[in-house]
C-alpha cells in the first residue's frame, strides 16, 4: 500500500514562537497520562470556579456501569467564564467580529457589549418562565443573537439544544420531542448565499406534530423582516422582550457536572444521538484545545467557518475561544457567496490569523481551480485547521499552498460530537506534519488500535480506533437513553469508549483515520480503510471529490464501487474512467481496482457536510429501497439522480 511520506518540519519561527514546542508536548503528555489527577488538577484551574473543586476525576467504563464525572465537587458558570471574567482586563475588546452574507454587512462586538446583551437576554428568558434544567431549543441564522441565546441559557442555567438552522421541520420536531424542551429560540428568517431561509415557518410546521406537547413559547428574533405567521398565544419577538430586560443578571451557580447543553451528532452512519456535555470537564477542554492546538495567542484574530448548529461551532466559534477571551469570527454566509474567493475576501477584511474549515469546503474550491481566491492575498494568516472528515493529502497540499500561500502549518483535527474537544491533532509548535494524518493525541487522550477480537494491536499497524481513558471533555450520556449510550460506545471493547472510526499508525506513532470501520473494504480477503482510495482518487488532476464502497461481488467477496465528482468543467468519458480504473491500479496497486465507477454531480452528504456512504453502499449493492435514516441528508435530489443512473442492476 502506498505511503504519503512527504514531511512538514515545524518550522523554526513557529517552533521558538509557539506556546508548546516538541519537547514540552513530550513532557506535558507523559505527565498527562501517568498522573491525571495531578495534570488535570492543574490546568482544571485555567477556567474560574465559583467553589473550587476537590476530586479531579471519577470515571467508569464498566460496561455495568458507566459513569463519567470531572471536577465534581466544583461550581461554575459557563457564561461567567466566556464574559464576566474578561471584563476587567478586555472589556473594549472585540469578543464577536459579525461577518454577514452579504458583504457589506458586518459588526464588531466587544466583550463588554456582548456580556450586556447575554444579561439582558437572559433576563428576558426568564421573564419567559425559562427556569435552571429546562432545556431551550436554539433553531437559528449564524447571527450574534445565537451566540448571545446559547450564553444566556448558559447563564440562568438552562439547557441548550442547538439545532442547525439547514434542519427539516421533522428533524426539529425530533430533537423537540427527545428534549422535552419547553421554549424554541428562532428567526424570522436566515440569510444563505444570498437566499432567504424560512426558519420561523420550519419552526411552525415543526409544532404542528402531535407529539411535540412541550413547547409554551417560541421567541422570534426579526432578522430579515420577512413575511411570517403569528400566533399570539405562543409567539413573542426577541426584542420586545429584551428592549426593557435589566442589564443585570447574575450568572447561576452550576455544578461542574449540571447539563449544559445537548447536541446531536451528524448523523453520517445511523440515526442521530443526542450527546449531553455537562459543564466544568467541557469548558476546560474546549478552552485548552482551543488555546493550544490554534497556538492562540492575545490578540490573534480567530475564524471557525462551522455552523453554531455543530460540536465544532460550539466548542471552537463560542465556548473555547470565549473562554480564552480571543476575538472570534462568525460568518453567516457560505463559500461560494457571492464568488468562490469570499473565505480569501473576508480573511483580508478582518486580518484573520487562524482559519478551521472543512475537508468539504477545500474540495469544493479546489475543484473550481487554483485562481479560485481571486485577488485576495491572506498575509495575515498564519495557521489552518481541517475537521469533519479525512483530509485527502491532495487537498491538503491545495489548502496549504493556495489558502495559506505555503507558509501556514495546517492542524488536521480528529474528534466528534461526543468527544466535546479535539482529542487528535497537531500541536503547531510541537508536532511535523503529514498531509492526511491527524498525527497525536492531546493531553490526557489515550488512543488504542484494536483487531475485531478487541485484542490491542502495538507497533505500526491498522485496527479499530478506541480510547482508553476518560478526558474532561467527553460526553456523559445519550440525553434520555443512557442504555444507548453504553451499547454504541462502551460494550464493543469493554472497558474502552469506542470511536467507531478506524485508524492506522506509521512507525512514528502517527494516527491515520481510515474511514468509519462500518465503511470497511473487504476485497479477496483484504481488509482497507475507504480514504485511501478516495485520497487516491482525488489526487487525480480531474476529480474534484470521490466517496469508495465495498458492493457484494462473487468472486471477490466485495466488489470495489466509486462515486466520482469531476472538477468544474471537466466532462465525463469512457476514456476518463478508464484512466481512472489505471490510476488507482498504479496509485495504490491492483488490489485497489475498481469494479464500477460513477460519475455524478454531487455526492449524498449531511447538512454538516460529510459523505454519507451507508447510503451510497445501499445504492451500490442495488437496495434502493431501505436507504435508512435520511432526515440529515443535505440535499436527497443527489440520491435520486444517483439511483437513477446506478451500475449495479
Ligand atoms: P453519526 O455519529 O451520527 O454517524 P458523525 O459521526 O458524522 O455522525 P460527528 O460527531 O459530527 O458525527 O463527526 C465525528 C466523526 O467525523 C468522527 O468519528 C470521524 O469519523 C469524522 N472526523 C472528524 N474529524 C476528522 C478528522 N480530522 N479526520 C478524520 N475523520 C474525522
Ligand atoms: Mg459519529
């Protein structure tokens, strides 16, 4: 099997720079591991406690009994940790740079303005009935009055349950129903790509299902002044009830273990799982990560390009970089609005430092082609991130060469909704890079590889990816069905959470994510990971992206079927795919051969755009009509055009 063996030394500036270089990492990580207590004990007090804690950690994974507790004597206030404590020192800083989709809107929103607006807002939820434990659904545009709402819940205590403003009237309802929430948090109307999205209307059709018994109120925040329906027994508008709130709000004493929000996952390889992330462990890695793996630094200008609606929105647009008091970048629009060089346009506008995207997001600009950011210049970045899925190498020398002019490090990040932090990845001061790997863990992150037998694999090697211990960050259950919970990520290898992602590790200890091990090849006997092929595929100067299945084959046991996306303006051919079928015969070896290739002009992704392949297997075996849970599938005219020209009939 080929190996990407292209290295990326640290580069010296960024070494004597970088707030961890490689031999602090070494130390910091052994300590982390061989003594938690007193490494977590430590740097447990890099976030404000209104009661100190007493115990660190208080964990099981017994299959019998899992249970996760962090810092669990100890109190807090998410809120207070985001605002109230930065307000002496950075008030007038900006908290919030608010970049529109159009763009000629934008707003700088300092610390000391946000902190007013969450005190007020949360003042006005109260005037609600909104009271400590109950949970808030947060259905809304990338505007600041969704970082302000999931602070304010933060603040009074309440439950936030952050649903992405792309989401289905069903899929509200759903997370409604799972949460029994009480209030729903909407706009009028969102603005994407220069399209009105009818949130409020989704939010209406959402409570027209029967079961949905819990919602008293829905709070409207106008945002487009768009025409919706009013029901005056539920609705009230956002400013009517914030206008006249005090600006005082004390922020409520929490446990570090009180709920302080639920989110669901992306739902990639089966029904969404709605996590609950609780509050001291959380808040101390969302920071941590933040500061170090973005090597944040006073004054840096920070932007995450996720949705508010995702784990990565929450823990890297608002909590982490909040925390650390840093100036964080919201942008409501997408990457192609109104041209394809906005994300190099609105790094120059605001001088933007860092900038975390998606494998999804570079593909799709590399496959308009490598003048695609125009005449922006981004001098001013000095570090990339990638998360969401595996980062093809292609895309990555794409990303590092014509976002970051060559000259910026890129943190490929590997974590999950569940996981609350990034728990693989970089240090930009510490750790050579690999284009594809994820490289090493993070402090107190113990990743393991395992066979199917749950035997631990040692050495360079391929297996199942678990982690062996607990860390601050992770998620404590399924919200409502603990029994869930424990079967998906603690019954497979007792003892173990385990991820359900697979991984390599080369002879340097590096982690490679191969895929989901449900995506699993197993071709004549052998077993391989689908981002191999796929990163084969895309390094092609003509495929833009490319999704690989295993289809039942007789003699092979499974046949090898490739969806394909071609790069803007390039046509598909008989030829093209026979060139193809030899390009992965020579990129990675006749074992690799594909069986069928498809060509198509979009791949099935979730709305947090991830390939969903456990749809594309059903189409390649010819099962069109079990496709599965569908309800976080972005855009289902891709499925049909897909079944319609299938090659497996
Ligand atoms: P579901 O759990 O509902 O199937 P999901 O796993 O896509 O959905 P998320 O929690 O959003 O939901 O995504 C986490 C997953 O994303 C990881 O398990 C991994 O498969 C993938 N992932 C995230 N970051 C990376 C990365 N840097 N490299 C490789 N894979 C990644
Ligand atoms: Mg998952």
């Amino acid at each position: 099997m080929s190996e990407q063996q292209k290295v990326y030394p640290v580069p010296a500036d960024v070494a004597s720079n970088a707030l961890i270089n490689k031999a602090k990492y070494e130390e910091m990580y052994k300590q982390s591991v061989e003594q938690p207590d007193a490494f977590w004990a430590e740097h447990g007090q890099r976030i404000d406690w209104m009661k100190p804690f007493s115990k660190v950690k208080n964990v099981s994974f017994d299959t019998h009994n899992v249970d996760i507790n962090w810092f669990e004597d100890g109190t807090l206030n998410a809120s207070a940790n985001c605002l109230d404590r930065h307000l002496e020192t950075r008030g007038d800083q900006v908290a919030i740079i608010w970049e529109g989709d159009n763009p000629e809107q934008s707003e700088n929103i300092t610390y000391r303005d946000l902190y007013t607006r969450v005190c007020k807002f949360s003042n006005a939820l109260k005037s609600q009935g909104v009271r400590k434990g109950d949970v808030v659904t947060i259905y809304m545009p990338m505007i600041p009055e969704a970082a302000v709402a999931m602070l304010a819940c933060a603040r009074i205590g309440a439950v936030h349950s952050v649903v992405f403003g792309g989401f289905s009237p069903d899929a509200i309802a759903g997370r409604i129903i799972n949460s029994d929430s009480r209030i729903v948090i909407t706009a009028d109307q969102g603005r994407r790509g220069g399209k009105a999205v009818p949130l409020k209307e989704n939010v209406d059709e959402a409570l027209t299902n029967p079961q949905v018994k819990t919602v008293e109120k829905v709070v409207v925040v106008q945002c487009t002044g768009g025409d919706i329906a009013w029901h005056d027994h539920r609705d009230v508008w956002y400013h009517d009830i914030y206008e006249g709130a005090s600006d005082i709000c004390p922020p409520e004493e929490m446990g570090a273990e009180d709920p302080l929000f639920i989110l669901y996952t992306s739902g990639s390889t089966g029904a969404p799982k709605g996590l609950k992330h609780t509050t001291g462990g959380y808040m101390v890695c969302a920071s941590m990560t933040h500061q170090y793996i973005f090597d944040y630094k006073e004054g840096d200008v920070y932007w995450c390009t996720a949705d508010v609606g995702w784990i990565t929105g929450h823990s890297y647009i608002v909590y982490g970089p909040l925390a650390n008091g840093a100036t964080t970048l919201m942008f409501e629009g997408v990457p192609s609005y109104p041209s394809h060089s906005r994300f190099g346009d609105v790094v120059d506008k605001h001088n933007v430092n860092i900038l975390y995207t998606a494998p999804t997001a570079v593909r799709a600009l590399m496959a308009q082609g490598d003048d695609v950011m125009g005449d922006s210049k981004r001098d001013s970045l000095r570090l990339l991130g990638s998360v969401g899925e595996p980062i093809n190498p292609e895309a990555w020398e794409w990303y590092h060469k014509n976002i970051g002019n060559g000259n910026c490090p890129i943190v490929d990040t590997w974590w999950q909704t569940e996981t609350g932090g990034i728990l693989i990845s970089p240090l930009p001061g510490a750790t050579d890079l690999k284009p594809g790997s994820a490289t090493l863990p993070f402090f107190g992150v113990q990743p393991a590889l395992v066979d199917g037998q749950g035997t631990e694999l040692e050495g360079a090697t391929e297996g199942g990816l678990i982690l062996q211990d607990s860390w601050p960050g992770q998620a404590r259950t399924i919200w409502g069905d603990h029994e869930r919970f424990v079967q998906t990520y603690f019954s497979t290898y007792p003892g173990t959470y385990f991820t359900g992602d697979g991984a390599r590790r080369d002879e340097d200890g590096y982690f490679w994510i191969t895929g989901r091990v449900d995506d699993v090849l197993n071709v004549s006997g052998h077993r391989m990971g689908t981002a191999e092929i796929e990163s084969a595929m895309v390094a092609h100067k003509d495929v833009a992206e490319a999704a690989v299945v295993g289809y039942p084959h007789e003699i092979k046991g499974q046949g090898i079927y490739i969806y394909i996306t071609l790069n803007d303006g390039v046509d598909e051919s008989e030829d093209l795919r026979k060139e193809l079928v030899k390009w992965v015969r020579k990129e990675i070896g006749p074992i690799a051969t594909p069986d069928l290739i498809q060509f198509s002009d979009g791949l099935p992704k979730t709305r947090s755009g991830k390939i969903m392949r456990r749809i594309l297997r059903k189409i390649a075996a010819n099962e069109c009509d079990g496709l599965g849970d569908t309800s976080t599938l972005a855009d289902p005219g891709v499925v049909d055009n897909l079944i319609e020209s299938r090659l497996n009939r």
